[in-house]
C-alpha cells in the first residue's frame, strides 16, 4: 500500500530537457535563445521546440525581449509562435522576487486550429539555501478570445539551481500543470513533469564601446 501512493506521488508523464543560451551583444543587447524536447518514454510520442529573441536589458532589473518559436512532434501540431515579453525583478534581503508577462501569438499548419492570442503571467520567488537556489513559481495561461478570455493551463513550478562552471548553471524542476476549457468547472486534464534545465551565458570578445558601461562624469 505504501509503496503504490509513494509511486504515485513521484511518477511523471515526461522528462523535458532544456537548454537555454544567452548570447551577449553588448552591455544592452543579447540574443536568447533555448531548444527543448520532452521524453515520453516510448518511441511514438515526442515532442521538439526551438525559441530565439533580441533581448534589451533596461536597467539592472527589468528587460524587454521578442522573437519567434517553432514547435512539433507527434504530441503536438505544428506551430510558429511569435512572442513579446516584459521581466522585473527585486530583491528583498536575500529573497528576489521576479513578476513575468509574456503575451504569444500562435499559428498552426493545421487548417483544422485557428489563430490563437494568449497571455502568461509568471510570478516566482527566489532564496538560497545550503543545496542550491529554490524557485517557487507559478504560470497560468490566459486565451484571450473575442467573446471572452479563459485560463486554459496553469502550470505550479519548484526548482533547485546550482552553478556548474563559469556561466552555466543546472536546475531541476519539478512542473504541475493543469488544463482547462470555458465548460468543465475543473481541470481537464493533469500532467506531472519533470524538467532538466541547462543555462549558459556566452560572452564574445568584449571589444569596442558597446560592451562598456557609460563612465559617469
């Protein structure tokens, strides 16, 4: 008995590997960009996403940033999404508190899935501890339709992150997410995954004024 409800708690529907680069410019600018693909642990379910952007750093704590992803597999259609999002961050002694919105255009090859415009609020809070940075997180998604808006997924996010080397850093996740639609009252559908994050920061040869900060005078 005991065994089937520890089973039950930790099993997952996938595995999500996910590299993400950031590719610095300048002091302002940078190129983000990240491939990711889920492991469904048979050979007919796959799925594969590749996203790039321009970032621009405002200030210390807040950036801006837009581009495009491509996303297929045999558990997914076919899609270009185009997206636009904002991130600020505080800190609060040794705790940061980071707000996220990212608005999404999605366009499918499937004549059959129309157009579709979504938001996605990601609020997440960061502190330190003796085995890593703990990230607690969540990320609903807003359709935005003309008669009426609607959460159609909710994703609850916990992490641990560490640093590798230099400017790479590992994180695992564990990922709760929820579907929903305008009739059922509850959730649809449930899935558990968990995910294996790699992030890398590249810095080119730091020559000429654009990878230099303004001296103040």
């Amino acid at each position: 008995m005991s065994f089937a409800i520890t089973d039950e708690l930790f099993a997952q529907d996938f595995i999500w590997f996910h590299y993400f680069n950031r590719y610095k410019l300048s002091y302002k600018f940078s190129i983000d960009s990240d491939f990711g693909w889920r492991e469904y642990f048979d050979s007919e379910r796959y799925r594969g996403q590749f996203r790039s952007g321009l970032r621009y750093d405002i200030n210390s704590n807040m950036y801006a940033r837009a581009g495009f992803m491509y996303v297929d597999g045999s558990v997914a259609s076919q899609e270009i999404r185009f997206y636009q999002d904002y991130v600020y961050s505080f800190k609060l002694h040794d705790i940061t508190i980071q707000q996220r919105i990212r608005l999404e255009q999605q366009t499918f090859t499937d004549p059959n899935k129309n157009f579709n415009f979504r938001i996605r609020y990601n609020p997440a809070i960061k502190f330190p501890s003796p085995i890593g940075q703990w990230t607690l997180a969540a990320e609903p998604f807003v359709s935005v339709k003309k008669d009426g808006s609607y959460i159609g997924a909710n994703r609850l996010i916990v992490g641990v992150k560490n640093k590798i080397y230099g400017n790479v850093h590992f994180t695992l996740q564990y990922i709760n997410e929820r579907a929903y639609n305008r009739v059922e009252t509850g959730y649809i559908n449930e899935t558990q995954m968990i995910r294996v994050r790699i992030d890398h920061v590249i810095h080119p040869l730091r020559t000429g004024p654009l990878f230099g900060r303004k001296k103040s005078r």
